[in-house]
C-alpha cells in the first residue's frame, strides 16, 4: 500500500542523516521542505523531496494537503495514563495553600490513586487508559511510555501492567511500560520502608520480568520518596533482569537522583526542577536524557527547570506530557511546546525538537520515531491549514491537528 501525501506547505522535522538525539546548540534547527511531498509505502516513510522533484507514479492512495503542514508525531516519554479517578479535590488544597508534599504525608495524592486503583477492576482500567490514548492521538501523539507505579502492591503493580501489555496489543500507538513499584510508600510500610523496597526487588521486579511486562523500571527519588541508597537497591535489581533506569528525580530538592540514575545507565532522568552544576556534569559524562515535565510544574506552580543553561551546556533536552491524575492532568504535547516557549524561553525549533526526537530517544524509539526520514515508521500528523510551524506553540490550548497518520495508515 502506497500512500501519497502532496502539496505539503511545509514539511517539519526532515533529516536526511538520522541522529539518535539532538544536543546543546544544534536544538535551535530544524530542517524543513517547503512545498513538498511524501511517500509511504506500507508503514513506513519511503521517500520526501520538492514537489518539483516528485515523479509521476501511481499511488493506492493520495493525500493533498494545501495549506497544511506535516509534523513527525510527538513522542510522550513519561505518562501515568492508567489510573481510577480524578484527583481535582486535592487541586483544591493545593490551591488554598497546602503543598504537593504535604498532602503526600497526609495520605492523599499517589496513596488515593492507589487506593482507587486497586479496587478497579482490569478492564475498567483498560477502557479508561484506551480513551485516553484515543484523545492523545487525536492531539498528535505517536509514541508513548506508560508507567505503573499507582498499585503499590504486588498484585495492583502487575494489574496496571497487563493493562499496559493489552493496549500495547491493540493501540495502533507505540507504547513503552515501565514498572514504577517505588512512586510512593503504602501507610502500612511507613516507618518501615525498606522493607517495601524489598517487596519492589523481590516480587515486582521478578514477576513483571517473568511474564516480559516492563521494558524499563522507574523510581520516585526524591526529598520525602525514595532515597538514594534504596533506588541504587532497587536499580541494580532491575538490571539483573535487563530493565533499564527512567527516574523521577529532582523535583523536591537537588536530592542526588540524578546521579544515581547516571550511574546505572538511566535512558532519563525526569523532571528536573532542582539542576545544579554537579547534575549537569553528571548528564555531559552519560547517555541520559534530560527530561523535563513543563506539565507539572506548571500544575504544581513549581520553581522550573534550568533548561537554557543545561542546553548551554550542551545537553540535550526531551520534554514529555507526564499525563496524571496529580500533577499534570492532561497529555497534550502540543500545549507541552506552548509551556516550553513561554515558561523556559525555549524557540519553537527548541520545543519541537525537545517533543519529538529527544523525547523519542528518552522512551528508546528515536532509531524509528521522532523526525521525518526514509525509513522510519510512519507516525505523523497533517495540520490544519496554518500560517507557520511557529504557530503549532504560538497557538496554544486549541487543536491545530487535523489528520493523524499512525503505521502508514490515516486513522483520524
Ligand atoms: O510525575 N512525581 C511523581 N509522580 C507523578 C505524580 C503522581 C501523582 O501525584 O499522582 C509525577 O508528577
Ligand atoms: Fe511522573
């Protein structure tokens, strides 16, 4: 089946020679064809150019997109999709003055999700989880990590991950899971939380490797979570089985997670709002990508991320949605790009590169997602008719997307 996509105002995102990830200065281009067209053939991309290059050939079929734009999808390295119930009661708190930690101490935030999720039943989860991947889809998004990490019990842990697992099998999105068994420690471990983390290194990382669950682990490691030692521990545990570090770290303090996820091979280290010198030495000497959730700190109305300076520094930066009921209730990566223009001062070339291919590098997809080059899988979006592919920020909290392209195929 070969699909043809003419009369392309702009085509976002191309590379002609794909790189894994994109650093420091080099984050403030992307390439572009004006006028353009694009060929796939199957659910790959097989050739672009000028539509003065195209050649005369049949195509099963054809696509005119005058006046629109073709952006490679976005990639969304860190969600907590699969969750039981809106949180916007402790929104309320929030507002009235208490902080994420305090309501955290007081039982509420991740210990009510799990609460609530451990009630729920597999497939009340799957279908809430698949409307919202549905929804993601529709606002451009191609490729996302799913993490566990609201069961806190063996069982609750593995449920979210068979739900991963089903929609894995049924989501035309490309999904990555991550067991997260230490987001947060149940009441009943409290005052005894090592013991909890033995519970993550003797039953979930075990069993979700026995049964091929996770393809990544994450830990919450953080002033008032995880300390250093325990997801060193805990790590190390997951590599025996082959899992890769994602981290939650320094969103309380400068609480050395960033160093112990460099240290164990991290692929990221996510949200970042606490970055001295010695994290960003900690990045330049590794493979990890920075990634910062602009979501959550909006939500939270959290200090943000020094992102400027860690590009200065020549760090690559990915930025990712952190959909959750807590602390960033949405998944729209394009108000993502809007957050990281106005709050971090990024350019709109900064925002996409962050969205796409650096965000696909930091879920271990960017070899075939996350730009537009021949022979990547055919994940993209056509836009509405728009003036300029600044405008895809500029424009924020409306839907700029208009036609959604998933495996080769137009599924919206
Ligand atoms: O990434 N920071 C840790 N975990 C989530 C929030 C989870 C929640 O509050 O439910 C996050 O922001
Ligand atoms: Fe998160």
């Amino acid at each position: 089946m070969k699909t043809l996509i003419k009369n392309i105002k702009e085509l976002v995102q191309v590379e002609e020679t794909p790189r894994l990830k994109v650093c420091g200065k080099d984050m403030a281009s992307i390439k572009t064809i004006k006028n353009a067209y694009l060929i796939i053939d199957g659910d790959k991309i097989l050739s672009f150019g000028t539509m003065d290059s195209l050649q005369e050939q049949t195509f099963d079929k054809e696509i005119d997109a005058t006046g629109r734009m073709v952006f490679p999808s976005f990639c969304d390295s860190h969600t907590h999709l699969i969750y039981a119930g809106s949180r916007e009661i402790e929104y309320i708190d929030k507002i009235k003055g208490l902080s994420y930690e305090e309501i955290a101490q007081r039982g509420g935030g991740i210990l009510n999700s799990a609460k609530r999720l451990q009630q729920a039943t597999e497939d009340e989860l799957y279908d809430d989880a698949m409307q919202r991947l549905n929804e993601i889809i529709a606002y451009g998004t191609g490729a996302v990590e799913i993490k566990s990490g609201y069961g806190l019990t063996t069982e609750a842990e593995m449920k979210m991950l068979r739900v991963i697992r089903r929609l894995k099998e049924n989501s035309p999105l490309t999904i990555k899971s991550t067991l997260l068994g230490a987001h947060g420690v149940p009441m009943e471990y409290r005052g005894r939380q090592g013991e909890f983390v033995d519970v993550v290194i003797n039953e979930m990382i075990p069993q979700a490797a026995a049964e091929g669950l996770a393809d990544y682990i994450d830990v919450f490691c953080d002033k008032g979570f995880f300390t250093v030692d325990e997801t060193a521990r805990m790590l190390e545990a997951g590599a025996k089985y082959g899992m890769r570090p994602k981290i939650h770290a320094n969103e309380m303090a400068c609480s050395g997670g960033v160093q112990v996820g460099v240290k164990y091979n991290a692929l990221s280290c996510d949200h970042l709002e606490f970055v001295e010198d010695a994290e960003i030495e900690a990045f330049l000497n590794s493979e990890c990508m920075p990634t910062v959730l602009p979501g959550a700190a909006f939500f939270l109305n959290m200090q943000l991320s020094p992102v400027r300076k860690m590009m200065n520094a020549g760090l690559p930066v990915a930025m990712a949605s952190d959909f959750n009921p807590g602390s960033s209730p949405s998944g729209n990566m394009q108000l993502i790009m809007s957050f990281a223009c106005v709050n971090y001062r990024m350019t709109p070339e900064e925002a996409i590169n962050a969205t796409t291919i650096n965000s696909g590098y930091a879920m271990g997809v960017s070899d075939v997602l996350g730009s537009i080059a021949v022979g990547k899988k055919a994940n993209l979006y056509i836009t509405k008719p728009i003036p300029s592919y600044e405008y895809m920020p500029y424009s924020y909290g409306n839907n700029k997307v208009e036609t959604v392209v998933l495996n080769g195929k137009v599924i919206k």
